[in-house]
C-alpha cells in the first residue's frame, strides 16, 4: 500500500554525449542509492530517456532509426516524456521513491537545440509545456573528448541515427550540455568522464553520500 504521507522522492538524471559512459555508471549509482533507501522503505526506480514506458519505447525505436524533420524530432522526444513523467516519474516521486533517468530534458536542449540548431525559444516552450513546474533535484553531466567518447563507441556496437553523426554534431552537443551545466550550477555537477570508471565511482559515492545525508 502507498504510504499517502511519504515525503517526495528524489529526481536523478544522467546526461553526456553518445559514448561518454553515463549508462555505465547507473547501474553502480542505483545499487549504491537502494543500499541507503530500501532500508528506510523507499525504491529506486531506473528508467530512460527516449523510452521508459510501453509507448515511449515505441517512439524510441523511430527516433534512434528513423530520419524525420527536426521538428518532429522534438516534439517526439516530449511526447515520449510527456508519457515518462505521467506513467513513472511522478508517481515514483510521490511515493517517495528515487528515479533516476538515463537523460531527461537537457538531452533535447542539447541534442535538438546543439546538434540541430533548433531555436532555444521553442524547446523551452515545449518543457513550459510539458513539465512547467518538474526538473531533476540533480544532473550528473558525463563530460568527455569528442575524440575518446568516438573511440569508445567504434569499439562496443552497431551504430544508431545519432551516434552515427559527424564530429562537429557531438561538438555543438557537448557545448550545450556545457552552457546548461554554466546556467544551472546547483543542479548539474559535470564529471570528467575521461577519467577510469574507479576514479568515476569515487566521485560518485561523493556526490551521493551527501544527497543521502539529507533525506529523512
Ligand atoms: N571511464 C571509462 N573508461 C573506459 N571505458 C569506458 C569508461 N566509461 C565507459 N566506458 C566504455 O565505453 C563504452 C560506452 O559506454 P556507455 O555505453 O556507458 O556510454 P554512454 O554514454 O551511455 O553512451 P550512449 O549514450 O550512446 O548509450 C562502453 O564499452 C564502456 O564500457
Ligand atoms: C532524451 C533525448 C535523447 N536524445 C538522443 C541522445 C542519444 O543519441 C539517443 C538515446 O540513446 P542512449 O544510448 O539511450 O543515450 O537519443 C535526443 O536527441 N534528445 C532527447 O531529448
């Protein structure tokens, strides 16, 4: 049963450039999160970005494969959280559950406003439209060279719509993620993500021993 009276969860998102090495890290920071929450009957819930509920997995399998119009790029990257915050982030966080988001609203900034060059103005009407009043309580940004993020996606897979863009695309990405992290210093802490996955950890178990230090 949901207990009516837990207090409000809290909002992680992972954001950084294709091959930074953010998805390598979500699964140590929720084991390291649900050590500290399960004892105190609170869930950490994982989840992704485009994608994370039935419908938004479908969108995902367009947007990561098929080319489309700027435009509708954007609006099916909202439409997809639109679907994500109703089915999982906000009720997570109203049971007092911990979500952690493998990206969230930066990635389009980044991605759709960076790389593609669609006008500010517009993505920031769409997240007034579609989470006026939600951001994470913390971004953890995964910053890396262009040149080893490249490096590291050539050696593990098949390429998706995304990864296969040129240098000068991940270049206009990675300065928007970098002129958001400026924006918003409170909320997003920038990790050099060049550096060995142990070095990366011991900054992490930093960052999270003190959230944790905070909750009730
Ligand atoms: N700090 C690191 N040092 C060396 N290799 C790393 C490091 N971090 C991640 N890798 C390796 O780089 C590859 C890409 O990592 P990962 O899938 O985590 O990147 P990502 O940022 O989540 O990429 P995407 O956004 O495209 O999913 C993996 O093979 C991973 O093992
Ligand atoms: C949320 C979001 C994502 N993207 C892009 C960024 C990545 O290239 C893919 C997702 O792949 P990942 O391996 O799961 O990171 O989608 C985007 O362009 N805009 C967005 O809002």
């Amino acid at each position: 049963m949901t207990d009516s009276t837990a207090s409000r969860g809290k909002f992680i998102s992972f954001e950084g450039i294709d091959g930074a090495g953010k998805s390598t890290h979500i699964a140590f920071v929720a084991a390291r999160l649900a050590a500290t929450l399960e004892a105190k009957g609170k869930r950490v819930v994982s989840s992704r970005e485009p994608g994370g509920t039935p419908l938004g997995e479908k969108l995902r399998e367009l947007l990561l494969h098929e080319k489309m119009h700027l435009e509708t790029e954007a609006l099916l990257m909202f439409a997809s959280r639109r679907e994500h915050i109703a089915q999982v982030i906000a009720p997570g966080l109203e049971r007092g559950d911990w979500v952690i988001s493998d990206r969230f609203t930066d990635a389009s900034f980044a991605y759709q406003g960076g790389g593609r060059g669609l006008d500010r103005a517009k993505m920031e009407a769409l997240e007034q439209w579609v989470h006026p009043h939600l951001q994470p309580d913390l971004t953890l940004l995964f910053d890396v060279p262009l040149d080893v993020a490249r490096a590291r996606l050539d050696a593990t897979r098949t390429l998706d719509k995304f990864e296969q863009e040129k240098a000068d695309f991940f270049a206009a990405c990675r300065n928007e993620y970098l002129r958001r992290a400026a924006q918003f210093p409170e909320r997003i802490v920038v990790i050099d993500s060049s550096k060995s996955i142990a070095e990366i950890q011991d900054t992490l178990v930093g960052i999270l021993d003190k959230l944790l230090q905070v909750i009730d």
